[in-house]
C-alpha cells in the first residue's frame, strides 16, 4: 500500500473510531439510522431529517410490515435516507459499490453497467444474468420484487429511502432472498401543489437534471409526476473514431403516481415508470503478461500455471508474443483504450405497471393488494476487452489484408423479461397478538440470445526478408467477420439462445405474541411452489429445435422442474431497558435451481438452502445522543451454487462456457456487524460501522479425464465480491448561517473494503478499496415570502481518485479447460490476467429549488 494510501486509511480510521459493524445511516443532524419500511405496510412513513435538541430522534419503521421503532424491532437493517443518498450523489445502484452500507455488496457484470451483481452478507451470486438463473439477494421497488438483475442501474426516480434488510428473508419476503432484501421506496404523492427542480453539471462532461412536481388533491386523486435525466461521458477514451468510450452512461426516466383515497381507510397508490439506459462498460485492461510462467513441457517447469480442477501432466503449445501497441498496465486506470474496437452503446429498456389498494377493514385487520406487471428489454454491445483477452493472435505473415488475424471479442447479448406478481395481506392486532399473514403470485417469461464476433483483425508488416516487423489493425466486415459471421443481428453466429418460464405460488404468515410488556415471541412460516421450464433454442450455432440429433448428442435436456419448501423463522425479543433491546432469532431461505443456457447440455443444478442464527442488541444511551446496534450471525448453506468459467474458441469465435454445479456438503457464513450514531454536540452527526465476514465452501471433488483414465481433483470454490473485513465511516454538521433560514451542511465519508475474489473458481483477488466522498452545501436559502428556497452544493466523488482493480479475471493466464482424454494443458491462449479499475474521481456542481 502506498503511503498516501496509508495516510487515507489512518484518515478513515480517525473518522471511524467510534464505528462497529454492520453501518446504518443517520440523516445529518443526528437523526437515527432508518429501519427498513415496506411501503406496502406503511407508505408515508419517512425518516425525520434531523435530531431534537435533546438527542437522537426515534424512529417508526415497518420492517415487520407493521409500524415499530426502529431499536424495538428485532430485525438487522440499515438504511440509506433522502440526504444520504444527496450527500454521496447516489444517482444509480451502482454508486452504492463503494462501500456505503459495508454488508452490501454492488458490482457490475462485466459486459455492461447496468446488470449489476448484488450481495448481502456473503450471498452473491457470480453469475445471476442469465435467464434460469435466480439471484441471492431480492431487490424490490416500492414493494415489488424484481425477477432480473438486468437494468437495475437505471436512474432512481426520486427516492425516499434505500433499505437493506440483512439475513434470510424467507418468510415474509420469499425465495431467492437467503441473503437478505434491498428495498428501493420512492416519494408518494402529497397532495399538495409543491415541487422540486434539480440540474447539475460535473467532470467528464456530465450534467443532470430532476423535476418532481406534485399536484392539488382534486375528488380526492393526488398526482405526482417524475422525470430525470443522467449523462456521462467516457472515462476511457476509444482511439477509434466514431465509437463510444468506456464507462459511459445516458439514462432518461420518467414516473406518474397517483393516489385515490375515495372514502376514509381505503387508499390506492397506483403508478407507472420507464427507464432508458444507454451505457457501455467499464474498459478492460491487461494487468499483466504470463504471469504464471506458463511454458511448454511438463508441469513441474511451470509449477504455477494449473488450472483449478485439473491434474495436467505437462503443457503443450506457446505463449505467444502481445501484438504490437498492447499496453500492460495494472496498476493505473488507462486513460485511453491501447487499440481501438467497434463499440456502441448498450441499451436497457425497463418499465412497469404497480398497483398498491390497502383498506382499513376494522381496528383489528388491514386488508392489501399489491398487483404488479414489469419488464425490461436489454440489448448489450460490449468489446471493453480489446486485444486484453482470447483468442490470441499469432501475428505471421498468413496473417494478410486478404486474410487478417481475428480479434477482440465484441460480446453482443439480448433479453427481453416480462413478469407479473399479485399479492394478498392481512395485517393487524388482536390483544396481545400482532400477525400478518399472506398470498403471492409470480409468473416470468424470459428470452434471450448471445453472440461473441471477433470485430478487429491484425495484418502482419512484413520486411523485404518476409520477417514480421509489426501490425496494422483493420476492423473487420460487421457481417462477414472474420469466418463469415459478424456483428449485425442477422449476421451472427448464435452461441446461445435460451427460454424460461417460471411461476412461484407462496402462502405465509407471522404471529408475535406479546405476554409481557418486555417479552415478545414470533414465529413464521412460508409455503413456496416453484416451477421453471426452460429450452435452449440454439447453442454454438446450431439450431436445436430442428437438429435434434446434434442436442442428443451435446447431451441436452429441457429444463423441467419444481420444487417444494417451507421457510420457518424465528425470534424471541426483550425489551432489556427501555432504551436496551436484545433478540435471538433463526431464519431459513431458499434460492431456486435452474439450468445454465452458456452449456451445451443445457446443464441444471439445483436449488440451495439456508439456515440463519442471529444474535443482535439495540441500544441508545448518553441522554439520547448515542445509538449502538450489534448483531452476529452464522449461517449454515447447502448446495451452494457455483460457477466453473471458461472461454472456449470456438467457429471463429469464443464461446463462454460456463457450468453452475452445487457443491456438496455445508457452506460457513459467519459474521458480525455494529452501527454506532453519535449527536455529541447539535448539529454535529458521526456515524461509523465494520463488518467481519468469514465464508468458507467445503473443496469439490471434479471427476476429470485423461489419457483414458478417471481421476477426482479438489478444487476450492469462494463467495465472490465478499470482503473479510469492511468499514465505513461518515461526518455530517450543519450550521445556521446568518439570521434567516439557511443552513451550511458538510458531509466527508470513507469506505474501507479488504480484497476479495472476483471468481468462484480461482483464488486470485481483486485489490482493497479506500474511497471518500464529500459535499459542501448552502441549504434553504428563503427566495421571498413563499415556501421556494434553494440548495447550491459542490459534491465529489472518490476524492482522492483512489485506483484498485475490483473485478480481476485469471482466467486469461491459465491453460484451457481440459477435455475428454486430454492429459496436457494447452497454453495457445495464455496471455495474462485482466480486469477493471474502479471509477476514477467525479465532481460537480449542482443546485435544487424547492417550490
């Protein structure tokens, strides 16, 4: 670590000396960190903005779909409220990577940003963008879970709060949530005619802009109505002209709500959204060359280069030279791209319908439905790689102008999801019983296709001697390629194309009773029916649906199954004090099996299931100006699912085999996590957390195949995206400024986060991360007599512009995936690892008028 670096973790360590595990946000000025609230229990509850004279506020929170204190309720959350996504300038999911709630994990899929990878508590799936393919965390907006990681970084539509409950959420919130559920709540209408108008300008040539306009109550309908627009240019600049750069973004959104409260205790929120999200990828570079020492001969030469799962006996082939202009960089972020490839933007389309009717039935029972129908439609263009990964040119002189060299694989992919959900609650309080119990429905359609044509081809330089003396790079017919297959739809060689349909039937219900006053017991269950059919339509180019005799022989299954599971949940509370609360609980989730679409066979795996132990105390003490939660959990998995990777040339192009197994035997999960909030002086807000997760998957035995014979080889899997220990750290103060109403409000955070893998199957780790970020801001400023006030504010992202690798691939240095008889790895493709630097340091200026 370098000694700025040093002197950035000494600084962080200084802002967070009073931080524990697990952060929760306050809103500056002290007010307490939000509980998660389901907007489906209670919509209009909302965080208050700042702290009373005398201390920390309390908080009403829903995470039990009923209205509790935040420190009463026995459930891990954090939450992340209107001003503490303003002060980070959180304008997509992704800007959530850096570490702002450390037990919540954020990283983009490679191809593209806008399929982000989520984690909570050591639960991130490696891979969950693929149709039969489920994630482990479930992410919701404004109650409504969301059956695709696709076009999640799509621009948030003014968000009241972002909730992170942590730990199995089987019982309330379904499957496919082992880790926990991320909540995205956005604003309700008020009723009253106010608004809101945001534009913004900042580095890279970006600029922003917001309008939230709420309309007068008329025949008790309410309206209000979004929109948004976020635009960033490239990073990394792309050498060739005309085409997009890396790290690029254009997203445009708009939303109209309405709320209709006919008569008193019945409400009916409904609204509609759409998202436009143009984006290219983070670029790719090549972080080093042969660093396993790779080279022809038998194994012990190169005792390095092995391939996890594979027991070759030597290695055949050569380590060829880097094509001239290849940069080799891995420790700074490249500016501009070494050799310029095709690249347009890829496209995400999301859009959906949410209706939200509660009726106060009695006193003693509220009645809901909650009847959704979403979409999204993503068309990914992704060449970040460059020259950086295979196939690799061997640079002779067959390579001609008649004839060049193929490279730089451009991944084009499309999907097009369609879901519908209805859901039944019943909410209330009999005596000393509270309870909520319910009904879900989920249907999925999924397609999708994908397509790796290589869009460059090296022309070898040739002296008078006919010695190759360097390259000229041409960029290959977007339709014939360089086999005959390239870019264009119409003109591409098929690798995959896949359809699911999947439908998920639950029932559920909680009961807490409360025989003291001190003493609260829950106990809950859920009843899941999951069915998923799946075909693979097409696969390396060949049509399975008519040439079936070539399915047989990859050895293709439909996908045809259905599982069955009761998810129990636990908790025994007590109010210790009146301002100490402990609790024990035991949770349970389940994520679906399904089948992966990048084999040939088609290849399913099963589900996998979680039990949870959790032990936590709530706290608040020092009159109030203090808050300190703790929790520590153990989390026993089984079946994990988990992913062997590789690119295999194949047809003039490189197919991305990957296969999903479920290791045997009990995955560990163990963790601790604390939030601490401190108000020590009015106005004056500090808020510090640490997290410590172990995870550990038992080694798996891979059968595997050589010379005739076959032998089993222990290979190690890890939880990618999961650092052992994490941190952050954050300073709010306001200040009154002169005798009227404005406010000047500071805020600086830092994020810690160790290094972890990027894949289940390779050791490697990608770098540790320290980011900060911070605002300055003039708030309130009174224009005239009416409500309209103004907010000028300078914000900055990663300020110290620090540089880490978080996605490192090793996959690149290592011999091929081995195949049936084979006793000697090939190294034809060795080149070296390559990866992606973070987002370098953003800044702005930007203004809010409220009205």
């Amino acid at each position: 670590m370098s000694y700025l670096s040093r002197r950035r973790l000494h600084l962080l360590a200084g802002i967070a000396a009073l931080a524990f595990p697990g952060h929760a946000f306050a809103a500056p000025g002290g007010a307490a960190p939000i509980a998660a609230a389901d907007p489906t229990a209670a919509p209009d509850a909302a965080a208050p903005d700042a702290a009373q004279p005398g201390g920390l506020d309390e908080v009403v929170v829903t995470a039990t779909r009923r209205e509790t204190n935040l420190q009463s309720t026995p459930v891990a959350i954090n939450v992340l409220s209107t001003q503490a996504l303003q002060d980070r300038h959180v304008q997509s999911l992704y800007d959530l990577a850096d570490g702002a709630v450390p037990s919540l994990r954020v990283a983009t899929f490679e191809a593209r940003q806008s399929a982000l990878t989520v984690g909570i508590r050591g639960i991130v799936p490696l891979d969950a963008n693929q149709p039969a393919r489920e994630q482990g965390v479930g992410i919701y907006i404004d109650g409504v879970y969301l059956g695709r990681q696709h076009g999640l970084n799509a621009a948030l539509f003014d968000v009241e709060r972002v909730e992170v409950l942590k730990g199995p959420q089987g019982t309330l919130f379904g499957r496919n949530t082992e880790g926990g559920a991320l909540n995205i709540v956005t604003r309700a209408p008020s009723g009253e005619f106010e608004g809101r108008v945001r534009a913004g300008i900042g580095n890279y040539g970006a600029y922003t802009g917001e309008l939230h306009l709420d309309l007068p109550e008329y025949h008790n309908v309410s309206v209000k109505v979004d929109g948004v627009v976020q635009y960033q240019g490239p990073t990394t600049k792309n050498p060739l002209a005309g085409q997009t750069g890396f790290n690029y973004y254009d997203r445009r959104g708009g939303r109209i709500a309405a709320r209709w409260k006919p008569f008193e205790g019945l409400t009916n929120d409904f609204s509609y959204d759409y998202g436009l999200d143009k984006n290219s990828p983070f670029y790719s570079q090549l972080l080093n060359y042969n660093p396993n020492g790779c080279t022809a001969g038998p194994v012990s030469n190169a005792p390095n280069c092995v391939l996890p799962g594979t027991s070759y006996s030597s290695l055949t082939g050569t380590v060829k030279p880097l094509l001239p202009g290849v940069v080799v960089d891995g420790t700074s972020r490249m500016k501009t791209a070494d050799i310029g490839v095709p690249q347009q933007p890829s496209v995400d389309q999301t859009h959906g319908f949410t209706n939200l009717l509660k009726y106060k039935a009695s006193p003693e029972v509220e009645l809901r439905s909650i009847t959704a129908w979403r979409g999204v439609n993503a068309t990914q263009w992704d060449n970040s790689g460059g020259a950086h990964r295979v196939p690799v040119v061997n640079l002779t002189a067959a390579c001609t102008a008649a004839a060049p060299c193929g490279f730089s694989r451009y991944s084009l992919a499309d999907l097009h999801q369609n879901q519908f959900s209805q859901e039944f609650q019943a909410v209330g309080t009999i005596d000393r019983f509270d309870y909520v119990a319910g009904l879900y429905y989920f249907n999925e359609h999924v397609t999708d296709d994908a397509a790796t044509p290589n869009s460059n081809g090296a022309v070898a330089v040739l002296n008078a001697a006919g010695q190759v003396t360097g390259a000229n790079y041409v960029i290959l017919d977007p339709c014939r390629g360089s086999s005959g297959f390239g870019s264009q739809p119409g003109c591409r060689s098929i690798d995959r194309a896949s359809e699911v349909w999947s439908k998920s039937y639950a029932g559920y219900g909680q009961i807490t009773w409360n025989p003291l006053d001190v003493l609260h017991l829950t106990a809950g269950g859920r009843y899941t029916h999951d069915t998923k059919r799946g075909v693979l339509h097409y696969s390396r180019n060949v049509n399975y649906d008519v040439n079936t005799a070539a399915a047989s022989a990859a050895g293709y299954q439909p996908l045809d199954r259905t599982w069955n599971r009761f998810n129990p949940a636990f908790t025994v509370a007590v109010d210790v004090t009146q301002d100490v609360h402990a609790y024990a609980k035991y949770a349970t989730g389940y994520r679906a099996g399904g089948a992966s679409s990048r084999t040939a066979n088609y290849q399913s795996f099963g589900p996998e299931d979680i039990k949870s132990y959790e032990i936590g105390l709530k706290s608040d003490f020092w009159d109030h100006r203090a808050r300190l939660n703790l929790a520590g959990y153990i989390m026993d998995r089984k079946d994990s699912q988990v992913d062997i990777s590789s690119i295999q040339p194949f047809n003039g192009s490189n197919f991305n085999n990957l296969v999903t197994i479920n290791a045997p035997g009990t995955t560990k999960i163990r963790g601790f996590e604390a939030d601490l909030t401190l108000n020590p002086v009015e106005g004056l807000t500090l808020n510090g957390s640490y997290a410590y997760t172990y995870t550990r998957i038992p080694p798996v035995l891979i059968n595997y195949t050589a010379g005739g014979l076959t032998s089993s080889v222990a290979q190690n899997f890890y939880i990618v995206f999961t650092p052992r220990n994490t941190a952050s750290g954050a300073i709010d103060y306001r200040v009154p400024v002169g005798e009227g109403s404005t406010i000047f409000r500071v805020h600086f955070d830092g994020n810690y986060a160790q290094s972890t893998q990027a894949f289940d199957q390779f050791a490697t780790r990608a770098d540790a991360s320290l980011i900060f970020n911070g605002r300055i801001a003039l708030a309130d400023i009174a224009l005239g007599e009416g409500k309209q006030k103004l907010e000028v504010a300078l914000w900055g992202r990663n300020l110290f512009d620090e540089q880490y690798v978080y996605r490192r691939d090793p996959s690149n240095s290592l011999p091929a995936a081995p195949t049936s008889s084979v006793s000697a790895g090939n190294i034809n493709n060795v080149l070296g690892d390559y990866g992606n630097f973070n987002a370098p340091r953003t800044f702005g200026l930007e203004a809010l008028l409220n009205f």
